[in-house]
C-alpha cells in the first residue's frame, strides 16, 4: 500500500469565516484514508479575531473534527503565551512533534511532546521530524523566552536516530519557510509552512511542499 501524506499549514484567520474552515475540514475529511497520515505545519492556532478572544482554543474543534496525525509549532501558536498553547497541545488529539524549541535550557513542553515519531503505514515505517522557524524568538515577543536551534543539523541527527530505528522513509514538518536547505539532507519529504505562497517541487530527490496560507 502507498503511503499518502495530506498537509495543512497557515491556518490562521481562517477561523474567522466559519464557511472556510467548514470547507477545509470537509476538504481534508474526504481526501483522507486509511493510507494517509495528516499533517499540520504550525501557524494553525492563530492569529486572528477568534484567536485573541480564545487564546489560540478555537482550533480545538477543527482539530477534534480532522483528526491531525502530528503537528509542529509555528512563531504564532506562542501568540497568547506559553500556558496557552500547552493547554491547546495537551487538549489536541494529535502528536506534537518539535524538535528544535527549547525553554530552560530543556525541549518545550517535553512531557506533551516529542522530537520525532515513528509510525507505521501500509508496511512502511514512516519517520517524522517536527522545526520551527529560528527567528521565532525575534519576532514573536510571546516566544522571547524560548531558544529555537539551528534546524539543519537538528534534522540531520534526528533523521540519523530515524533510520537507525528503522524507519524507510522519513518526513520533515517544517514551520520554517524556505526549507530548501533542509530539502537537501537524507530526507524524502518536507512539509513546509510559514511562507504563504505555494510550492510543490523536487529538491535533490526530496519532495518539498508548501500549501500557502488559509490552509
């Protein structure tokens, strides 16, 4: 069986139309099966109006009603600061993966979630590695407290850790923008986010996406 991936990412003011959400939700519903595994690349707490009056919270429902299979953290999920979206995380039915976000000197939010996953889909073993965009900290002044690594050689190791477990194919979810960079390591796939304009191409052999914004 072929493993499928379906990606949102940007998700942002999107809340604030209930027709659009409505319609991405619908959207990713029926394109799903039991081959794909559904991935969120950050920004998809916020911002907008029913943001700032949620804190981030009006994303449950959507995430409740998709059923994301992992997710990773862009600069505006720390909108509304570190006690919210680590309420938001804990209350999600999916995985949180962040590889490269740390507070204290520790990984964020470590006891909710996780660097990598591995998970099986149709025979395959598919890895996951989640990064966040480095200049988080400079332009999102709710996240001054946190440190986001390089994700570059962040992604090298966990990819390395990927395949020694066995994993056969291993999928980058980027919030970082260009991702061109990380398209160029022993990766097969980069869902990327936090640039709004589309991409779908291949980089040295690696699928690169993007889905722009509004999801």
């Amino acid at each position: 069986m072929v493993v499928r991936l379906l990606q949102y990412a940007d998700v942002e003011n999107t809340y604030d139309s209930p027709q659009r959400i409505g319609r991405l939700a619908g959207c990713i519903k029926e394109l799903r099966d039991e081959r794909t595994l559904v991935c969120g690349a950050g920004d998809d707490t916020g911002p907008g109006v029913l943001s700032l009056v949620t804190e981030g919270r009006q994303s449950l429902p959507f995430f409740d009603t998709v059923s994301p299979t992992f997710e990773t953290f862009g600069n505006h999920d720390f909108d509304h600061g570190f006690d919210a979206i680590r309420e938001i995380v804990r209350r999600s039915p999916q995985r949180w993966i962040a590889a490269n976000v740390e507070r204290n000197g520790a990984q964020f939010a470590a006891d909710d979630t996780a660097p990598t996953a591995l998970v099986e889909r149709g025979g395959h073993r598919v890895g996951f590695v989640g990064v966040t965009a480095p200049e988080t900290p400079d332009i999102n002044p709710a996240a001054e407290e946190m440190t986001v690594l390089d994700p570059k050689p962040v992604v090298r190791e966990a990819t390395a850790s990927l395949r020694d477990w066995g994993a056969d194919y291993v999928v980058v979810v980027s919030h970082c923008g260009d991702d061109t960079e990380l398209a160029e390591l022993d990766v097969d796939v980069v869902l990327g986010g936090h640039e709004h304009e589309e991409r779908i191409e291949h980089v040295d052999g690696t699928l690169l996406t993007r889905p722009g914004d509004l999801g």
